[in-house]
C-alpha cells in the first residue's frame, strides 16, 4: 500500500505544484488504484508518473471545488481510450451535485466510454461507510468548509497469520492440498491418524493499515475521529500559522492545525497537502517547521513523491 501524490497545491496550479490528486496504489493487496480528488491536469500528471490510468478503480471526491474535480471529465475519457477494465464498472463516490457535473461534461460533448459507469452521491452528517468488502472498509463524515467537504478513512481489515510452513515440514509435510486447509483454519487428520488443529500452526494475525484523507477543512470534529489511530493523516495545510486569519476566512487549516488533529487523533505519520502557491519551493518547509513543534512524524508532500504505508511491527 502506497500514496502517491500527483497535485499537492491549492486553489489553481503553479510552476511547482499542481492541484489536488492522490492515488492509493493497491496493486499489492488487489492490483488496482483508487484515486481521491482530481484536479485540473490530472493526467497529464499521471504521465510523468508510474500510475496507469486503466487500473483505477474507484475515484472519491472530497467537495466540488474546481481544484479538487475539473479534471475528472478528461482523466475518465482517457482511461477509455487506454483500455481501462470493462469487465467492472468504475465507480466515482462524491458530494450532491457529482453527477450533475459529470454527465453533463460527457453529455455536452458527447464523450462515450467504453466501460460502465457508476456514480455514487451522499450527503451525510455523521461517519457513514460507503464501501466495505472482505479487504477494505471506507467511511465518510462531514468537515467544516465554505461547501460540503468531506474526509474519507480507508481501513484495511485484519490480516490473517502466516502460515507456518517450516513448523508443518518438520512432521514430514509437504506443500499441497493440505497446506490450503490449514491455511483456512480448518482441522486436519493425518494418514497416521495424529490431528492437526489448524491454530497451532497459524501465527498471529496482525492488525489492518489505516489511511485517512481529508478534503478542505477548519479544525473539526470529524477531522480528529476520522484520523483516530491512522497509520497515516493527509491534511490540508494551506497556509502557515501567520496567515491564520486567511485560514479562518476561507475555512482552511494552517500547518498546526494539521499537526493539533494528527496529535489529538493519535496519528502515526502526518502528511501535509494543498499547499498554498505563496509557498514556493523552500519556503514550504516553514509549514513542515511549524507541524513538528506539535506532531514529529510530519512529512511535506509534494508532486510525484510517494509514501509506503508500512504494516504495524507486531509485540
């Protein structure tokens, strides 16, 4: 499980950031991406990155500000032309208004896609969950912005325990059907008649990753139990504490605010994105500064970086 960043900015795209688009990368766990915001000049960002379109699988969008949607009509365009899968339908998960901007962007210029479309819209006012199936749970809630914004907690649920396959060797076993029902839990029977109970030869089982992406946001309710316990936190970083009154202005949070979240949630590593452009280049790093003095583990992210969302170490 990785995040990788194609548009770390916010509001309108500069020389160094563009705006809002992450991809999940799951090949690992069921080989496919799913993308959260996608903002103008998405893909031509996916151009200079390894993600490939036709692999996406599920794209959510946390409110309808231009930064974080306009980019929609032509990455859904292109993934038609670059064969993405059409054996499943590509589901797009939003605020009220989703499906109003996207068929009538398909419709006005009469784009055809060669796979199904499905567009899921919600309007919620406590954590709701959106989707959920033997890997992964994703859950909603409200945050507090100047339009319906909304932060999204993917949870990996618990992994079963490896198999130990040296501890079965050692009775003279070797790898097979009977590999398999242990692996499942089930009891077996030996041709000597000695039982095997799967549990002795299973390890331990080891607790999912959890990765929560907010979208625009004031410090909130929401914000701090939709991060509670994440492996990883992408927060909305605008502006330094400085401009403080522009964060309140314009519902956004400073680095600090981002950081006060991460530490009341019990976050493992924050990641600060929407990066205002008065923050270019190493003036950036004053965001990363200030998140520190309240939350260590703070990570600035910028266009095409990426972060590996490591397994918890078991005791």
């Amino acid at each position: 499980m990785e995040l990788y960043f194609l548009g770390t900015g916010a509001g309108m795209p500069s020389k160094e950031r563009n705006v809002s688009s992450i991809v999940l990368n799951l090949l690992a766990e069921r080989n496919v991406y799913w993308m959260f915001d996608c903002g103008e000049g998405t893909q031509h960002q996916v151009l200079h990155s390894p993600i490939r379109i036709g692999k996406l699988e599920k794209l959510f969008i946390t409110h309808l500000h231009g930064d974080h949607l306009y980019g929609l009509p032509g990455l859904l365009t292109s993934r038609s032309y670059q064969g993405g899968d059409t054996g499943t339908p590509f589901k797009i998960y939003g605020p009220k208004g989703t499906e109003t901007f996207v068929r009538t962007a398909l419709d006005v210029s009469q784009a055809h896609l060669g796979y199904e479309l499905e567009i899921q819209e919600f309007s919620v006012s406590e954590e709701t969950v959106l989707f959920e199936d033997e890997q992964f749970t994703v859950s909603t809630a409200p945050l507090v912005h100047r339009i319906d914004s909304y932060g999204y907690r993917i949870v990996e649920k618990e992994q079963k325990g490896r198999l130990m396959v040296e501890k079965l060797k050692e009775l003279g076993l070797t790898s097979g059907p009977l590999f398999g029902r242990i692996k499942q839990g089930i009891d077996v029977a030996l041709e000597n008649g000695k039982q095997l109970k799967a549990a002795d030869y299973i390890g331990p089982s080891y607790p999912g990753r959890i990765v929560t992406i907010l979208g625009d946001t004031q410090p909130c309710e929401y914000s701090s139990k939709l991060a509670q316990g994440a492996d990883v936190l992408v927060h909305e970083a605008t502006f330094a504490e400085q401009k403080k009154d522009l964060a309140v202005a314009y519902d956004h949070s400073t680095a600090m605010d981002a950081a006060r979240t991460a530490r009341e949630a019990g976050v493992n590593m924050l990641i600060l994105t929407h990066i205002s452009s008065r923050y270019q280049k190493d003036e950036a790093e004053l965001l990363t500064e200030e998140a520190k003095q309240i939350h260590l583990n703070t990570f600035l992210a910028r266009d095409h970086v990426s972060y590996e969302v490591l397994r918890k170490k078991l005791n």
